[in-house]
C-alpha cells in the first residue's frame, strides 16, 4: 500500500509562518487599527465620519499599505501575499468599512501590475501607493451577472482610436471617492460566454461614468458601494488592459487573490470580537462568580477560537502559495468558506456571551455581526466557492 501524499500535495511548500517582517507590518497594522480606525468606526457606522476615514486612508497608503503586494518600482511595499493578509486581519479589526477600501485598492494595484501597460502602470499605481487616489474600485458585478459574472451586459464599441463604454454595474465599493476604475465589458458579443470580454481602464471624472445612488446596508455602512453607470463613456484604445476578449480571465484570476482579503477581513472582525467577548466574561459576575469559570460558556469560547485557528492557517495557506507562485484558487476558496462562515458563528457567540448588553449599540458586538455578514456573500458567495472547491478537487483525480 502506497503512502505517498496526494498529488496536489507533493509540491507544495507548506512553511508558511509568518517572518519577523511578515510581524512587523501586522504589528504596524494592528497600531495603525488601534490608533486610527477604531476611533472613528462608530462614526462610519452612523453615517459620518467620511472626513475622517479619507484622512486614515492617506496615511495607511503613506505607510505602504496600500501597495501591499506592488512592486517597490511603483512605490509599492512589495511585502507579499501573506503580509497583505495579516495586514487585512490587523485593520478589521479596528474597522471593517475602512478595510475593505484597503484591501479592493490592493487588488486594484495587483491586477494593474499584473496585466497593465508599462505606461499604464507608471501612470496609475504610484497615485494609488502614495494616496493620491483614496481609492481603486473594481466594475464588474451587474444586475444579471452576480455570481455568474460572464453573463454581464455592459458594452464596449470600437470608434476610431476609442471605445465607447455603455452600461451599469452595481454594488461597487469606494465608487465614491476612487482614482480609477477596472473595468469589463463585452468587447466581442458574438463569441462564446465569457470570451469576448475586455479589461479597461477608467479614471475618475471620465464624461460619462456617472456614479449612481449609495446603497444603504445592513453592515460596513463607512463603506461607500454604489451604481456605477456608463453612459456614453469614451475612452482611448490604450485604456484597454490585457489583450482584446481576454478580461475574463483576468477576472477570474482577481477574484481569486480578493477572497484571500475577505477571508483576512472575515477574520479580523470575529477575532476582535471574541477578544471583547472573552474581556467582558472574564468581568462579569452571575451567580456569584464570573462568566468566564462557567464549563458551558468555557466550551463556547473552545470551539470558536479553534475554527478561528484552522481559518488563520487556510487564509495563510494561500497566501503562501499565491507568493511562491503555484495555484491557490481551491485553497483560497477554502480559506474564503471557513472565515467567513466561521466569522458569522464568532460574532453571534460573541454577541450571546454579553447578554442583553450586546443587543445594544452602546457595545459594538451587533455592529460586528453585521459587518461580518457580508464577507459570506461578496467576492464569492459561500454556495459558488463550494463549487469552486469542488471543482478543483475533482479535476485533480
């Protein structure tokens, strides 16, 4: 009988903990969340404090973080996936809103180094690395084309030297205040599902790109998500990235490193949460004794801080093999599952554990929940990472 690991297995490099540098940005992330972030979460929360996460955002681009996983030449911190990860987990923490901004201007930075034109990426990353852009936002999700983002609508036509961009995406996050936009379109309508979709992009104040209604949400209120419409919008031949008919792989391709940054966020909102919980039952007395001697309440906090655990290794799996260069989609889809489902169980005990007390908005436990209830949905929902999952698996028999 063979005892060989599994064929996926035999080739990974599975040393992925973290390097005193890899500590020294979290720690620098985790400050930053403290000093920065937290204070002004309830604000966002509330609806106000825009002014205040704009600020934040200019100084964590000053302090590299929005350049994670950017070469050093764009200004960028060239720090790496897993670096851009703990990163993500250390600023949830202090507030999710202001994160998600962080994480889909990394992604934003990536794929324009990744695919971009040399003027390209000289043009546009140095103005997300060092702030000048608040923001980058991706345009891909339309009314019919959420989980299968192939079928989208929006039109790109050649005229001349140009293309003319008609159509609307929805739920698009930092819409408000972002530098420029990725953006995809059906540049061929008559090729296969999928084949015939092209990669642009489109800055800010461009005539026609029109930014819609702001969505009002159950969680991450701080964070701008709007309609963005094209209406009419021209843009030259050289604002298409990548090659003709060939976004969607690209698409993919990002979606794939994104949800190593939900699975990240996920993380860092129920790890703060069971950290206050287990604060609070530690100080709270029933029955003559604190919470925290109870065996029942004791096993609560067990199981949750043991999926929390297995979530860090999966997130830092993929991480590690996204930076060495191998195929990380079916394990940053793992990691994306168990986060951000483990997250929803994290936050609801942690809210159980305070009682009436977390059902109030004096205590930020019911924020925590809802900021948490997205990361489930957006960038992959559970139910399309399972096929994901599932898929890869299979093809490796």
């Amino acid at each position: 009988m063979s005892h060989s690991s599994p064929p996926e297995y035999q080739d990974q490099n599975m040393d992925f903990f973290p390097t005193g540098e890899h500590q020294l940005i979290a720690d620098t992330a985790l400050r930053l969340s403290a000093d920065l972030l937290e204070p002004n979460a309830d604000a966002l929360d509330q609806g106000g404090g825009r002014e205040v996460m704009l600020k934040n955002l200019k100084t964590l681009a000053e302090n590299g973080f929005m350049g994670l996983n950017v070469s050093a030449d764009y200004g960028g911190t060239e720090a790496g996936t897993v670096s851009f990860a703990l990163a993500i987990e250390a600023l949830s923490g202090g507030c999710a809103a202001t994160t998600v901004t962080v994480s889909v201007t990394n992604m934003v930075g990536e794929v324009i180094q990744a695919v971009g034109s040399k003027d390209q990426k000289a043009y546009y990353l140095p103005k997300l690395t060092d702030g000048t852009y608040p923001a980058g936002a991706f345009c891909l999700t339309e009314a019919s084309a959420g989980s299968d983002p192939s079928a989208m609508k929006t039109r790109a036509v050649k005229d001349g030297n140009h293309y003319v961009l008609n159509g609307t995406k929805l739920y698009i996050s930092s819409a408000e205040y972002a530098g420029v936009f990725v953006v995809w379109a059906v540049t061929d309508p008559d090729a296969p599902k999928g084949k015939g979709i092209s990669c642009f992009l489109v800055e800010a104040g461009t005539p026609g790109l029109i930014i819609g209604k702001a969505e009002k949400k159950m969680g991450q209120t701080g964070s701008a998500t709007n309609e963005v419409v094209f209406d009419g919008c021209r843009v030259p031949a050289t604002a298409m990235m990548g090659a003709e008919n060939d976004g969607f792989r690209v698409a993919v391709g990002e979606l794939s490193g994104g949800r190593i940054g939900v699975a990240s966020l996920a993380l860092g909102i129920a790890r703060k949460a069971m950290h206050t919980a287990k604060t609070y039952i530690k100080e709270r007395e029933q029955f003559g004794r604190p919470l925290a001697d109870m065996q029942g309440i004791q096993w609560m906090i067990a199981d949750r801080e043991t999926e929390l655990e297995a979530a860090r290794l999966l997130i830092l799996q993929a991480a590690a093999l996204k930076d060495a260069g191998k195929p990380f989609s079916k394990e940053a889809s793992m990691a994306k599952l168990f986060a951000s489902e483990a997250a929803q169980k994290a936050t609801y005990t942690a809210l159980q554990l305070h009682g009436g007390a977390g059902y109030i908005k004096d205590y930020p436990l019911e924020r925590y929940a809802r900021d948490a209830r997205i990361t489930t949905i957006y960038e992959g929902t559970s139910e399309i990472q399972r096929l994901i999952i599932a898929r890869e698996t299979l093809k490796a028999l």
